[in-house]
C-alpha cells in the first residue's frame, strides 16, 4: 500500500525541506522556505556536533544528563524524554517537527504543518483532518482525527513496528499520541509502542499511556484492532 499525504495542502503552500538524514514536509500559509531550511540546517549541526562531543546521547535508550552549555533542542529533547523514560533520540523527529513549526510561526505564519515521517507538528486556522497510516491494517488511511483551531499547536506522532524506520520493540501498525508537545507525543509513542505485544497489546499500551503525564491521549492499531484512551479529537472515517 502506497503511504498517502495525512493532510491535503487546502490553499497553504507547500514545500519541502531536506538535509541529510532530515525530509520534512511543510504547509504553510507563507513562503518560507528559504529561511526554514537555513534553520534545519542550523538545528541539525547544533545536534549533530553534540553527539560527536557526547556519544552516548545517540545510543542510550534512557534519557541521559545534558548540561546547561547544551543546544536548545537537545535540551528539548531531554526535556520530554525525561518524561516518559526513553533515550533522547526517541523524541528527535518530534523535536525537529516542533522547532521548525515553532520558527515559522515566529516568522510571521500563522497556519503551519510539519510533518517530519509521520510526526507532525502543527497550528491551524481552519479545521483539517490528519489521517493515520498504519501500514496494511484495515484502518490505514482510512480514520483519521478531525483537529480544530481551538487546540492550538499540538504534536500528533505515530510509531510503528511494521511502517518506517524507527526502532519499536512492539507488535503495532499504529500508535498515535496527541500532546501539546511534539517531541513528548514523538517519545510516547515509541515508549507505548514497545508495549504494545501479543493478545494483550492494545491493553498493555493503554497502561503504559496513563503513566505518561502531559500527553492528550493515544490511538492504537493492530492488525484489524483498534483502540484508544484520553482526551482525543473526534476520529471519524476518511
């Protein structure tokens, strides 16, 4: 099954920023591409010459100490892992999500998506729905949430043992999380995700989610099984 875009562009502008192991994709009501992509660039070294310096940040599946001399999106990161008790690079696609959106947002735009391989930032100005991708589940692209402008800038992040690249110790096609932190619901949702196992899996990853404090809520799918927990928007059939 081909992987379609969670949300259609709706009269924002579209583009897309790449550097080196980084793809974000980006609605925005302004062109700002140019800039955004200078602090990707920038975010991205800032990280990159930190765990040159600091080895175990990348590998450690605990959250380690950082100091205050540290960049402030290892420090972002550290911040929500903290949290939830995974290493810190569980939260770096949600952390590059976050800053982007937030830069832009700081640079006039006032609706924006980024979405950095299925963990999405994003502040709205009109209602819009984000479909959920869960590879050859029957539910893959086929529910979604409705997000309303009233939520302001949320994260809405997805970790999968069958779809993508990120490590999952767990059995899901899917596993949602919704806070008001990007990097948080991307950490959450690799720490739900490694419960997620056997017969009891949506169970067991429901029992982890209420331990997590500060996310909204968690959608989670396997196979043909579905549940949730929290403080959702509406999901509803796309």
């Amino acid at each position: 099954m081909s992987k379609k875009e969670p949300v259609s562009s709706g009269g924002l502008k579209k583009f897309r920023l790449m550097y080196k192991n980084s793809v974000l994709k980006i609605l925005c009501d302004k062109n700002l591409r140019a800039v955004a992509g200078r602090e990707l660039e920038r975010n991205y070294s800032l990280l990159e010459n930190y765990i040159l310096e600091n080895p175990f940040f990348l590998s450690s599946y605990e959250p380690v100490d950082v100091d205050e001399t540290a960049p402030n999106i290892v420090k972002i990161m550290t911040e929500s892992t903290k949290k939830v008790g995974v290493g810190q690079m569980a939260a770096v696609a949600g952390a590059f999500s976050e800053v982007i959106c937030d830069f832009l947002l700081g640079n006039g735009a006032k609706e924006v998506i980024v979405d950095n391989g299925g963990d999405i930032c994003l502040n709205l100005r009109r209602e819009r729905v984000i479909g959920v991708y869960a590879g050859t589940s029957a539910f893959s692209e086929r529910i979604g949430f409705r997000i309303t402008p009233d939520l302001g800038k949320i994260g809405i992040c997805t970790s999968s043992s069958s779809v993508g690249h990120s490590v999952s110790l767990g059995d899901s096609d899917a596993v949602t999380v919704i806070a008001d932190s990007c990097p948080l619901a991307d950490a959450a949702a690799t720490a739900i995700g490694n419960e997620v196992k056997g017969k009891q899996g949506i169970k067991n990853g429901i029992k982890r989610a209420k331990k997590i404090s500060g996310i909204e809520g968690v959608l989670i799918v396997i196979d043909d099984e579905m549940g949730c927990w929290g403080n959702l928007p509406e999901i509803i059939r796309i």
